[in-house]
C-alpha cells in the first residue's frame, strides 16, 4: 500500500503545531487579500432589478425616464391657472367654474393643459348653492411635482460598490432600470471537524467528552448578515485522509472560501494545517489577538482557505476580525463596523503583554457617564457572548486597565459607517456624481455624500463646520478672479485651501434644434421666451445678474427670472420638457438631455477645503484622485470642461490660469 501524505501524523505522540510568528490581525488581513486575486475570483451577475435588493453594484447605474415624468398634482383639490386667482382674499372671495378655471385633480394626476397649480381641497369653500370660492390667491406650482423633481432621466441614481437597499430598487424602477450589474454574492462553506463534534441536526444528547456542534450556525448566520451565501458539511472526523477530501471538495466547489471548524491549533489532532499545506500555501497560523490566537489562513486554487479555533470565543474574533473583513472586500462591500462610545472600566483588568485581549463587557449609563464592567474571561464561555452590551480592547503593549479608566468600546450594535462619508456642501456640478462614482470604485473607497445649496450657501456650510469640502464658482467683476474675493467677506476666520475642480463652459440651454433661435442674453426679453433661474446664491445665478449688469438688461423684463431650480440638470430637465425656453447653465448638463447651448463664459470651479481637514484621509484620497490623468480624462469627456487646472492649489489673482 502506498504511504499516505499524512502516515504518522495522528500519532498522539506526533510533533505539535508551533506558533513561530503570529501576527497583528491588520497584517493577517493585508497578506491574505494579497495572496487573492479578487478579479478573477468574484464574477459580475445581471440581476433583475426587483430581486436585488441586499446585491452590491458593479457599475454605476443612470436614470432611464424622470419621475414623476409629468407635472401632477401633490395634494387632491383642484388644479388652476395660478394668475388667475390672483387677488384673492378673505374680504374679497373669487369664484371658481369648475371645468373652466378649476379642474378637480387627485394627488398624482397630471395637472390639466394650461393649469400650474393646485389648491387644496380643504381651502376651497363650497357655498350653499354649491358655488365653488377662494380666499386666498395660489402661486404658480403651488402643491405641484413638477417632471423630474425627484429623479432626473440620464443622471448617477447610484454609484458602482452600492449596497442596494430597498428603498434603492424602488427608485431604480420608477428611473426605468430593469436589471442592473451587481456582485455575485461570497459563497462560503463551512467544515466542522472533531471526533467529539455531534451533528446537531440529529438533536444528539452529548455523553462526557462530546460536544453539540453549533459553531458553524454561529458563522453561517454572521455570514447571512454580510451578504454572503454559506453551505456546511457534517462534522469530520479526526481522521486527516477525510478531512482533506473534505476541505478538496469544498475547494473543487463554487465556494469562494473554505473554512475548517477545529483542528488549527497545536494538539496532537489538530490536522487542519497539514491538510491546508498538502493543497496550498500557508499564510498566517496565529494571530496576536486573544482568545483567537489558534486562527488559520492559506491559499489553494486561488481561493481562501480558513482554520478557524474550535472554542467559541475564539472562533467569533476569528469571523468577525478575519473573516468578515475579507468576506466584505470580495463583495466590494464596506466592512461590518460597530458604534463606538467611551467608557469607563468599573474593576482594574490584567492583560498579557505582546498580545491584543478583546474584552467582552456589560455596559450600562450612570448620568453621562457610561460604565462597563468585564465578564469573565475564556475561549469557551459562550455566556459571555450573549449577554454582553459591547467588547473593548487592551492594546498588546499594555499589561492591563486600571480601574476607572476610560476606553473606547463597540457596542454590539450594527451602524453606518460615518467616518468613511465625505460631505460636500455647496454649488451643483455633474462633476460631482463623476467623482462619487470613482471614490466609490477605489480598492478603499469613500462615499461622497453632496447637498446643493449653491456657492453661497456652501460658504455657509464651512463657517458652521457642516461640510468637509464646498464648490464655489463666485466670479468677482472687480478683480475679475474667483472664489478668493468672498472669502474675506463670509468665511474670514476659517483658513481654507482652495483646489480647481475644472473649468466649466457656462451658457444657454435650449432645446434641441433651438427652436426659437435664441443667440444670447439680449434674447431673454422676447415675450415669446420663457427663461428657469438659479436659486439665489449660486453662482450661476451671480454670473448670470453680472453678465444681465453688463449688458444692460433689467432681470424684470425677462420672463421667469424669478424662477429658480437647485441644479443645472434641474434647468436642463425644464428645457427638455417644455416647461421652459431656455436657462443658464453648464454645457455637461445640456449634453445629457441631448439640448442645444449657446456660450456665454468660462468660470472657475474649485472645491474649497478647510485647512485643518487637508490630513484627512477622506481628503487626501480625494485631491490624489483629482491628480490623476485618469480623472482628468473622464472630466474631459463629460464635456464642457477644460482640466489645465483641475487638482492643482488656486491662489488669489490666478483667475482662468490663462
């Protein structure tokens, strides 16, 4: 008979594992997403939008139709004209003629040809003769949705590496979307091992010596709650010859990672190494963490294989701290975080010195203050898991916690993962989506969360501490620069750094074809021409009063100059409906509806960073990718931009740079 590759090895009096080098888990983490190749393990699916909920985004995903995609009514009552109830008032009642100048609409109905306004039901007054009355005057688009005021045809609904929510697939349906690329999901299996391990599916009861096992219930249902899919095999015996069929089968499966239950630590049954070294590499064998020292990882056939520690307490730090983590960045997932808050240790704790101890406390308020009390220590004690409110940990190069220290613990508690959001506040730009898409695309991605309150109100932001980073556009016709002149005025405490996001081409958006041959600004004041406005404070807005001073023309004598949206896809979407001629805005904008432009100015768009946030990781992620040919290249291509500048530091006189 031929000598098996483990003859000798289940000899009690065998050579044990040793625990040569066991390593930080940040450094267990790093060598085993080194050792993978992500591409080429996790594959893209197309999933039907209406079942992928919970499925993270493998590419951006674009609004295909605007919603609502007609003006309708938000409130039941009656649509009307909204000048023609002008004049209203309590001592002055005005009749409604149903039919004529009032329709009765309910909420989300398209509003009737020639009506821009709703009054609500109960403010009509129905007199004794049934006569319709108003005491009150509408205004235009008064309880009115108009098209496109919640989601707006060709815009970034969601960026690639998205968790797709539920709310999530329902604006992608509204938008049109009916399948989108996702992650396929992490396939796992899970392997028990243990001569003294009983089938729980059997519902055994244990005889002295034996244990029920449930560790890998514990892992597939942390699993379940990363997104992953998991399969678990029956227990294996202590037997290495059938322990390694296992684990190659497993491996010859579709799963993208193995993990062994038992068997990784130094007994003399411990088989789960020599089985992961006759089919792969070994990469880590003991962590610096405690309990989960006994923690297992290698590589064969280019997926991951995982010796997790038998004890339950050992084996929870080895799912969460290793394998949660990497299970997250196989799905391009973020990885599972807890809310953190200070406490303060009620009994001094002793901790062995070169290894991390993950405490597992009971945590309960006194006032403000938050207090945590250790439970009892051990790889097997289950109770401890249960019942504790959070975990804290002693550092490796500390001999223990004093009594009455205060430590950062994590509540046991799921919560968004704040610290990886990078908040933008400030002047609209399509740049901006562009840029949510790529930060979201890194190998360490950030969310760029953007609120459009124009540049003005972005100053605003900054001076409240309510933004990490604005968009500014503010030309200043005296000095003929941008941005610096009102920074002295609004924000004069606050030392900023101001970066060039790009050179924007401002113009006219018309409709395809300019239908009305609209050339420019003296155009606005034809009676024929509806014009839609920035809201105050943008800079589009200042351009446009600049430009309005420069010429000549008076802004009451054009047509919708009190009219405003928020955003230049807002404008464009008013033009590609019909419900407006024309507005000023950036050429990137028309190209999406496929609109015509007319070029008014180049202006200077920077993103204004306070200076005591430019070592913010969040921060420096961004200006490094605003450095890259790669970004400059698809700002280029968006159209309308000019990038000579783009992530390069502005200063006061530069003005276009040209």
């Amino acid at each position: 008979m031929a000598k098996s590759y483990f003859s000798g090895i289940n000899n009690p009096m065998a050579p044990r594992n040793i625990y040569l080098h066991t390593l930080p888990v940040p450094e267990a983490l790093e060598r085993a997403r080194a050792a993978l190749d992500r591409a080429a393990l996790v594959a893209t699916q197309r999933t039907p939008t209406h079942e992928a909920a919970g499925r993270v985004t493998a590419a951006p995903i674009y609004a295909h139709l605007s919603s609502p995609p007609y003006h309708s009514a938000a409130m039941d009552g009656y649509a009307v004209r909204a000048e023609d109830t002008f004049g209203a008032r309590e001592e002055a009642p005005l009749k409604l003629e149903p039919g004529r100048t009032c329709f009765a609409v309910n909420t989300g109905q398209a509003l009737p040809e020639n009506t821009n306004a709703v009054i609500r039901i109960e403010d009509i007054i129905t007199r004794a003769d049934g006569a319709l009355e108003i005491e009150a005057a509408a205004y235009p688009w008064m309880h009115v949705r108009r098209v496109g005021d919640d989601v707006i045809a060709t815009e970034l609904l969601l960026p690639q590496n998205h968790l797709l929510s539920p709310y999530d697939i329902g604006a992608l349906l509204t938008a049109g979307v009916w399948e989108v690329d996702t992650w396929e999901p992490i396939r796992l299996t899970f392997v028990p091992t243990g001569d003294e391990v009983l089938d729980f599916t059997t519902r055994p009861t244990p005889q002295p010596g034996q244990v029920v096992e449930s560790n890998s219930q514990i892992f597939q249902a942390l699993a379940h709650q990363w997104g992953a899919v998991t399969r678990r095999v029956p227990p294996v015996p202590d037997d290495p010859e059938r322990l390694r069929a296992a684990v190659q089968e497993a491996l010859e499966s579709d799963a993208h990672l193995v993990v062994v239950g038992a068997g990784s630590s130094a007994g003399s049954k411990d088989f789960t190494r020599q089985v992961f070294e006759s089919l792969g590499q070994i990469l880590v064998h003991g962590l610096a963490v405690s309990p989960g020292k006994p923690t297992l990882l290698a590589v064969a056939q280019g997926k991951l294989l995982v010796g997790a520690p038998g004890f339950p307490s050992s084996a929870i730090v080895c799912f969460e701290e290793i394998v949660a983590p990497l299970v997250a960045w196989l799905g391009h997932r973020q990885p599972p975080l807890r809310p953190r808050k200070d406490v303060k240790l009620t009994r001094k704790t002793a901790s062995k010195l070169g290894t991390e101890e993950i405490l597992r406390l009971a945590v309960g308020t006194c006032g403000e203050q938050a207090l945590a009390t250790p439970f009892s220590r051990g790889a097997g004690l289950l109770s401890s898991l249960t019942r504790a409110q959070a975990l804290a940990r002693i550092p490796a190069n500390s001999e223990g916690i004093e009594q009455g220290a205060e430590l950062e613990a994590e509540l046991l508690v799921p919560e968004a993962n704040l610290e990886r959001v990078l908040l933008h506040v400030g002047s609209h730009d399509n740049t901006l989506d562009l840029l949510s898409n790529e930060l979201m695309g890194l190998a360490d991605p950030y969310r760029l969360v953007s609120t459009h309150v124009g540049s003005l109100g972005g100053l605003t932001a900054l001076k409240d501490g309510s933004a990490m980073i604005s968009g500014c556009h503010l030309f200043d016709p005296h000095s003929q620069d941008f941005n610096f002149p009102f920074l002295a005025r609004y924000v004069p405490d606050i030392p900023l750094t101001l970066v060039n996001l790009a050179i924007r081409h401002q113009g006219l958006i018309v409709a395809a074809g300019n239908p009305k041959d609209i050339q420019g600004l003296a155009d606005l004041t034809r009676a024929d021409v509806n014009f839609v406005n920035r809201q105050r404070g943008a800079g589009t807005r200042i351009l446009l009063d600049h430009h309005l001073q420069q010429t000549g023309i008076a802004p009451r004598s054009i047509n919708g100059y009190q009219r405003e949206e928020h955003t230049h896809m807002a404008v464009a979407i008013n033009i590609s409906s019909g419900a407006a001629d024309c507005g000023l805005g950036i050429f990137s904008a028309a190209r999406a509806l496929d609109l015509d432009f007319v070029p008014l100015a180049s202006e200077r768009y920077d993103l204004l960073i306070p200076n005591h946030l430019l070592d913010d990781p969040r921060i420096v992620t961004l200006l490094e990718l605003l450095r890259t040919t790669r970004i400059r290249e698809k700002i280029a291509a968006l159209g309308g931009y000019e990038v000579y500048l783009t992530g390069e530091i502005m200063t006061p006189g530069l003005g276009l740079g040209r």
